[in-house]
C-alpha cells in the first residue's frame, strides 16, 4: 500500500482510523478475558491474558486478527441495532 492510499479517506470501513490496540481493550471492556476466549479460540486470550501479549501475537497471525476485527465489527453492529452506539 502506498502511503498516498493510507492516508485516503475510507468513509465506508468502519475499522479505518482505529488501532488494533483499540479493537482490544475495546473487546475486552465489553466481554472480558474469559469470553473473548470462548469466542475466538486462542491461548493468548485463555491462558494469562494481557492488551501486550495478544497484540504480538495478532500483529504476526492474519486468521486471528481477522477474527478479532470480524468480531469487533458484530459488536459494533450490535450495539448500533440496540441503539448504544450512532
């Protein structure tokens, strides 16, 4: 990607502008450690959790981030249907 394409406005993609450290904690507030792991099942969530060791380990694993941001965009989904968020 080119950094002319990064800096592209992306009116439509509700994940532009938001770090992946963001998407975390945000899940994390919303659903907890131990829920997070039920729903993508990966050991950074289940076994000593932290924001630092899960970021690692999504930053180097494509298929997990994109569950966490699949995740995180139903979430948003959500909460827009339930009225939480405009």
């Amino acid at each position: 990607m080119s950094i002319d394409a990064a800096k592209t406005p992306q009116p439509k993609n509700p994940l532009h502008g938001i770090t992946l450290k963001t998407i975390l904690e945000e899940l994390v507030v919303e659903y907890g450690w131990p829920e997070m792991a039920r729903r993508i099942r990966i050991n950074c969530f289940a076994k000593d959790p932290s924001v630092n060791s899960s970021l690692t380990f999504l930053r180097k694993t494509a298929w997990a981030r994109n569950k966490v941001e699949n995740l995180y965009l139903a979430t948003l989904r959500r909460k827009k249907r339930s009225g939480e968020v405009k």
